[in-house]
C-alpha cells in the first residue's frame, strides 16, 4: 500500500474542528478528539433546536389569539372553529398580528366568528 502524507489536510481539518469549538471550557477546545465530539454534539442540539424554535413560536401565537379572543368574550376554539367555518383562511402567525397592531380588524374578525359558531 503507498503511503499518504496528510499534513495539510489533516491540519486543515483539524482547523475546522478547533475554530467551530472556540470558547468550549477545557479539553473540549483544545484537545481534537473532545472538540470533535463536542462539535458533533452541538450540531445535534442545533438541529433540534431549530424544530424546537418553530414549535415554540407556534405557542405564542396561540397564546396572543387566545388572550386578545378571550377580551372579546371568546376562546381560542370556539374562534377557531368560528373563523374555519366561515372560510377565513388565515393562519396564526397573522391572526396574532391582527390581534397585536390592528384591533378594530380583528374585531371584526371576531364578530364573524362569533355568527359562524352554531
């Protein structure tokens, strides 16, 4: 078998490894092996992470709507169904908008809800 020198890139990806673990506390930044593990490691926190973001964005909405709906003598289902029902096709992400920077709409919203609920 011919031998391989790898130096340069061995030492380039070693590199990488190091400058992605940067600011780790002990070994993890500065010995190869714990570094590389700790930076795998993060990327699997990373990519739950951002499911977890969109998860949790989705519950704050939920919650504005709930909260602004709840003023106007509603709950969070009951205007859903209302608002489904009538053919509204907005999402939450808007609803919660509404809810925020524009009250007399949602108002609106909500009195039709409140005729669709039978």
């Amino acid at each position: 078998m011919t031998r391989v020198k790898r130096s340069v890139a061995g030492r380039l990806k070693r590199k990488k490894i190091f400058k992605l673990a940067k600011g780790y506390k002990g070994v993890r930044g500065n010995l190869y092996r714990a570094a590389k593990e700790a930076v795998f490691h993060a990327w699997q926190y990373a990519y739950v992470g951002r499911k977890l973001k969109k998860r949790d964005i989705r519950r704050l909405w939920i919650a504005r709507i709930n909260a602004a709906v709840r003023e106007r003598g509603l709950n969070y289902s009951s205007f859903m169904r209302g608002i489904k029902s009538s053919d509204i096709a907005l999402n939450r992400k808007v609803l919660s908008e509404l809810a925020i920077h524009h009250p007399d709409i949602f108002d609106s919203l909500t009195e039709i809800a409140k005729s669709n609920i039978s």
